[in-house]
C-alpha cells in the first residue's frame, strides 16, 4: 500500500498572513500548481481523504 500525503497549493493571502482552519480561496495560479501536483502522482487511487475545506477538496 502506499500513500500519498499532499498539501493544498497556494491560498489567496498574503504571504505571512497566519490562516489556520479559515476557509480560503486559492490563488489565480491554481491551475498551474495544480498540473504540477498531479505530474507526480499515479493515474488511478483506490481512495481519497480531504479536509472539508475548499482548499484541499478542490485540489482532491
């Protein structure tokens, strides 16, 4: 079994900017950071786990 552990791509915030479990949109660049994420991975999951928040499911 392997598993995967990944975090969200940027958020739209200013660097710094402390935002625990707020709920943010991503910045403009997420289709970019995104295609760069899915280059590393495998085609096909058994499952996958996320936060609720926007975030990490849109990414998910």
């Amino acid at each position: 079994m392997e598993i995967y552990l990944i975090r969200h791509t940027a958020p739209d915030i200013e660097k710094g900017i402390c935002y625990g479990q707020t709920d943010l949109e991503l910045a403009h660049t997420f289709s970019v950071e995104a295609r760069e994420v899915l280059k590393q991975l495998p085609n096909q999951f058994d499952a996958v786990y996320t936060s609720p928040l926007k975030r990490y499911k849109q990414l998910a």
